[in-house]
C-alpha cells in the first residue's frame, strides 16, 4: 500500500493524480519552490499509479460533476493509465477533463490526440506564453521544439475534442496575455485566464 494521494476532490469534481513526472520546470510551479499541496492534499507520489489502481477510487461516478487528471505531473506520462480510466469513466456516464501542458505529442513522438479523443470532454491547456523566449525562461521544457510543439497540440485538438481550454498566466514577466488570448482564439480554443500564484 502507498501513503501517496491518487484521488482528491475540489467542489464537486473527482481529480486524478496519476504521475509526479513532467515535461517542464516551470519556475512559477509550487513543486519548484517546495510544495506539492493543493488545498490540504499532499501530491507527492511514490511511484506511478496503474489503472487498476486508479479505477477502485473513482468512487460513484454519476455523482461527480467531472474527474479532472491533474496533480504536480503531466497526464499523458502515463497514457495508459489515462486512456483505461478515462474509458471506464465515460462508459459509465461520467465527465472527463485532462489538465496538460499540450506536451503529450513532443513526449510520445506520435499524435495521442484519436487516442484520448473518445474519452475526453475536455482539455484544458497551460500555454502561458505567447513567445518561445517567455516559454523557455519561465517553463524550461526538457524537450526540444516545446513550444512550437504545444501550439500545434492545441490546434489538432480544436477539431477532435469538445472543450478546449487554453490558459495563460498573468504576472509572468515578458508575457503579452493579450497575445496569448488572439492566438487561443484564433486557432478555436476557448481563452482561460490565470493570476500567478493562484492554483486550484
């Protein structure tokens, strides 16, 4: 057994945490500045969680607004984790959104979107910048072409997934928020905007 919290709730959605693994090191991160917290739930993990680990802790499905993947990780890490449960949520009638820094197709080397697009409702995206100068100093992407490659995710999932949410943060310095709301729109996302220092 693991002391580590797979399953949390805010308001009326169920949140998922299924990898303390990620693709930036965005220094506006709690995790950076050493806290995994949010509200009064600890996220450090102690390893990655499976689906069949994930599954037994949905609880009643029909009873939660939406289960939202989402802790101090990136999702699509652990994609298979993600799709199972993802699928099992939606064949039971649930919602399902996946918090992401859009990173999913830069890791994979393959397009994940036909995979997650029949059990996803909802992507909500952290672009955060609107230049690959103000992405590389405030994310530091541990993969090349990061920001050229969020962009293009964002703009592949327009079409295949219901909601998409992409959101910057104002307070970063050097980052034009205006910028970033004229290219979410353009490309038929749906614009989300962040205050620095405000988390769930």
């Amino acid at each position: 057994m693991t002391s580590s919290t797979l399953v949390y709730d805010i308001r009326n959605s169920r949140y998922l945490n299924i990898t303390g693994r990620c693709t930036l090191r965005c220094q506006f991160c709690p995790k950076h500045n050493g806290s995994k917290q949010v509200h009064e739930y600890q996220l450090a993990l102690d390893h990655q969680p499976t689906a069949e680990e994930i599954i037994p802790l949905l609880g009643d499905i029909k009873t939660f607004d939406e289960y939202v993947f989402c802790g101090y990780g990136e999702p699509t890490l652990n994609l298979a984790t993600l799709v199972t449960v993802a699928k099992k949520i939606k064949q039971d009638g649930g919602r399902v959104r996946v918090n992401t820094d859009g990173l999913g197709n830069v890791f994979h080397r393959r397009n994940i979107l036909p995979e997650l697009a029949p059990w996803v409702d909802s992507l909500s995206i952290s672009l955060n910048a609107d230049s690959e100068a103000a992405y590389l100093r405030h994310c530091q992407p541990k993969l090349k072409n990061s920001f050229s490659g969020v962009k293009a995710f964002i703009q592949l999932a327009v079409p295949l997934i219901d909601t998409v949410q992409v959101s910057a943060i104002d307070g970063l310095e050097g980052v034009n928020i205006e910028a970033c709301r004229v290219w979410v729109e353009q490309s038929g996302a749906q614009f989300k905007y962040r205050k620095l220092g405000v988390i769930g």
